[in-house]
C-alpha cells in the first residue's frame, strides 16, 4: 500500500516527488564536455548523415499536440479510478516527465558546451524531442491542477556526474527499453480499448518512434568507437544492463495496480519487455543477460522485497527506521552482486542461442 506522505495531492506534491532522488527515481546527468567534443563518427558516415535526415525531417513534429476534446477524457476517465490507481497514475507521469526532462536537460547541457557539428547537431534534435516529451507530460498533469515548474525543476535537482561512456550505455538501455515497454502498452490497449484509462496512451506508438532513433543515434556512436565494446567495458554495460532490468521490476512491482487495469501481468510485461530489449540490443552489445536462469527471476523478487523493507524502514522513522534501511539496503547491494555474476550470453554465439523477440 501507498504510504499517504507520498501521495500527489497538490503541486507541490508533484515538485517534490520530481526532486526527490531515490535509487529508483530518475536523475539529472551532467557529463565530460571535452570527451564528448571528442567523438569521432566518421567510421559511421553514411548511416549518421541519413540519421540525421530523419531528425531534420522530424515526423513527429505534429504529434504531440491536443486536441480539445483531450482534457476532458483526461479528466473524466481519471475521475473513475480508484484513488490507489489514481496516485500510481500520477506517480507515472511525474516520473516519466523527470526522466524525459532529465534527457533534454543533458542534451542541452553538451549542445552548448560542445563545438564537434556531429554531436552538436545530434544533441540538439534529442533536446528538442525530449523537450515535446516532457511538455506533453506536464500537459496532463496540468489537466489535474499538479503542473510542475520544469525550470524549477532544472535548478533544484542534484546532478550526478556521468562518464560519457556510462550515458552511451544507460541512454541507449533507457531509450530502448522505452520503446519497449511504449510498444507493448499501446498493442495492449489496441486490443482492449475498453482498458484505455487516459488519452495519452494513444500517443504511444510514434512517441517510442522518438525513443527507438534515440537508441539507434547512441548506437552508431558506440560502432563508430568499437574500444567502447570491448575489454573491462563489457563489464560497464553488464552493471548497465542489470541495473536498467532490475529498476524497472522494482518500480513496476511497487506499483502493480498500473498494470492491472491495463490488463497485464507486472512479472509477465516486465520480461516480455526484457526479451524485447535484449533482442534489440544484441546488435550493438556484445552480450545479454540470461533471462532464464533460475536465479535471474528468484533475485528480482528478492531485490524487490528489500526495496520494500527500505521504505517500510523511510515510513518508520527514528532510529530503528534508519537502522532498518541501512540493514535492507546492504541486502539489496548483496544481491545485486549476486546478479551481476550470473552467467551471459555471448552474443558472438549462433543466433539460435539467443532470446527471440516477442512478436
């Protein structure tokens, strides 16, 4: 259950949960400027100037825009939900809006303290995207008088401070599994309409358009700069990858009514979504985790249940609340060690060894 000191009843509900830094939450990145400038893509000429194309052409620049009839389904749909749903709901889109603002931010950040024309340019149409993201977002929850003041937001936040090599390897994993999760949602609600609880989720299907290029422009960095595949760094990208699959079971399982109404499984569409996202990025990552090992599921659910002792431990207070963190805590960072030396697959093995996608 929801401890109600979480709750988002008012704006200032909503801009504390966006500043708010959890383990879980998402983070504002500030990055090496001069290593970035240093990019070099010409080993991906080709394919980056035809990206670039696409950006430039910028199909969805249409998209993101409501129609009048938007925030009165918004407003009526959310009034019929059961209020435990209505503050997962609200949790969503304030989390969503600090990831998305999140990118935009970064993206800014490197486009103005960067001279390369590649990654100038690249950074300023993914602002730009993120930018129509994180605005939509805001929209709906303006519907619902919890607006957020994104520029607030901007100075308020903690940054933390990323490698350029850790924003390739966690962008390209959060933008993919994105377009994953994005993917699977809209097909769900394609089939069951009648489970469509906000009009946003119409907009699914080309906005994880947006996620997926974003994904495939980290991508063609990383080709063009194959030292970033290799050695100690497949290490980095199997923390990465872990760390990304294990976020997402966590948060989707301490909001498990979200899924519910939408008629899906939490355990079933968070692996559905991992089977999708390690078919994907098998192309670029020279491994993927092992979904099916028996203890890849078992310490999920054990991760899960110390996120839950932590909060039980937050909600508490006093000393033996922290004592209760801390000892839960500890536990979670065991197992994830224990994770992290779970077996991969190599994805130089046959094709056939490999996870096939959903659909």
């Amino acid at each position: 259950m929801h401890n109600t000191s979480h709750e988002i009843n008012s704006v200032e509900d909503a801009a504390r949960k966006a500043v708010t830094d959890t383990i879980f939450s998402p983070r504002f990145y500030t990055t090496d400027f001069a290593a970035m400038d240093a990019i070099n893509i010409e080993p991906v000429r080709a394919e980056w100037d035809a990206m670039m194309a696409e950006y430039e052409g910028d199909n969805n620049h249409d998209h993101f825009q409501r129609d009048a009839a938007f925030a009165d389904e918004a407003r009526d749909l959310f009034a019929k939900l059961p209020k435990e749903l209505q503050q997962e709901f609200l949790d969503f889109l304030v989390s969503s809006l600090t990831s998305e603002f999140s990118g935009c931010v970064l993206y800014n950040e490197i486009k103005r303290n960067v001279t390369n024309p590649d990654i100038k340019q690249l950074m300023e149409y993914m602002a730009r995207d993120e930018s129509r993201h994180a605005n939509f977002l805001n929209s709906s929850l303006k519907d619902y008088g919890l607006g957020i003041d994104l520029g607030n937001l901007k100075r308020s936040k903690q940054y933390t401070y990323f490698k350029p090599k850790y924003i390739f390897y966690a962008t390209y994993l959060s933008e993919k599994i994105g377009y994953a999760r994005y993917i699977r949602i809209f097909r769900q609600f394609e089939r069951y309409p009648e489970r469509r609880f906000h009009p946003i989720f119409r907009w699914f299907q080309r906005w994880c358009n947006d996620e997926f290029r974003h994904g495939e422009s980290f991508a063609l960095i990383m080709r063009a700069n194959p030292e970033l595949l290799r050695g100690h760094n497949v290490l980095w990208i199997r923390f990465f990858l872990l760390a990304v699959y294990a976020t997402m079971y966590v948060r989707d399982h301490t909001r498990p009514e979200l899924k519910q109404q939408m008629g899906l499984d939490a355990t079933e569409y968070d692996f559905e979504v991992f089977r999708i996202t390690n078919e994907i990025t098998k192309q670029v990552f020279p491994i993927t985790l092992d979904l099916d090992h028996p203890a890849f599921h078992a310490n999920l659910d054990r991760l899960f249940y110390c996120s839950q002792r932590v909060d039980e431990g937050k909600a508490a207070g006093g000393l033996f609340g922290l004592v209760k963190r801390a000892w839960w805590s500890v536990a979670g960072v065991a197992i994830f060690a224990r994770m992290f030396f779970i077996p991969v697959i190599s994805n130089e093995l046959p094709s056939e060894t490999l996870m096939q996608p959903s659909w």
